[in-house]
C-alpha cells in the first residue's frame, strides 16, 4: 500500500521519474518508457471495471501504435479496500489486524 500512495504522489506531483530505479543505468537510459509502462499498468487498475483497457489496446500501446489514456484515476483504493486498510491498532500486543479482501474486490472480474 505504500508503494501506491507512494506512486499517487509521484503522480500529483509529476516527478514520475523519480520512480525508476536510479543504480540501473538502462533504466535511467529507458526513463521515459518505463514511466509510460507504469502509466499503462495503472491504466489497467482502473477502479471503474470499464475504463480498463482490453488487452488488444494493451497491446497496441506496446506496439507504439496508440498511446495510454490521459485522464487517469490514480486512486486504486476502492471503498470496500480502503475499509480493510483501516486496522484495528491493539496497543497491548502491538499487533495490527486488518479484514482480509478478496482478490476478487481488488482487481473486479475478469
């Protein structure tokens, strides 16, 4: 969950950049691409089911052929995820207790 807020906030602040690991230097070289990768991998997380991309638009941006969606919802936390995040702190045993969510809540059906 912290690598998220972590990339929400990159985004807001467009230094996307700053994302791509620094002690690879064909990663730095390729900077740009990796930021359009990521930026297709949340256009595949889309909370709303239906802005998701199919996979031959996937592809196509792959290909060079389309480029990713602009408007971009960078919030992946639907209300039922967001919910299971809030744990329960019990200060006694310094234990964290969440709800568990299904894989099915988290990435909608297939």
């Amino acid at each position: 969950m912290h690598l998220l807020n972590l990339f929400q906030r990159k985004v807001k602040e467009d230094q996307m950049l700053d994302l791509v690991d620094k002690s690879s230097e064909d990663m730095q070289l390729h900077g740009t691409e990796v930021v359009e990768m990521m930026k297709l991998a949340a256009w595949c997380l889309q909370n709303d089911i239906a802005k998701r991309p199919s996979m031959s638009v996937v592809v196509k941006v792959l290909d060079g052929v389309m480029d990713v969606e602009g408007n971009l919802d960078y919030c992946f936390f639907s209300p039922q995820v967001s919910r299971a995040m809030k744990a329960v702190h019990n200060s006694k045993d310094d234990v964290v207790i969440a709800s568990t969510v299904l894989p099915s809540i988290l990435s909608g059906p297939r």
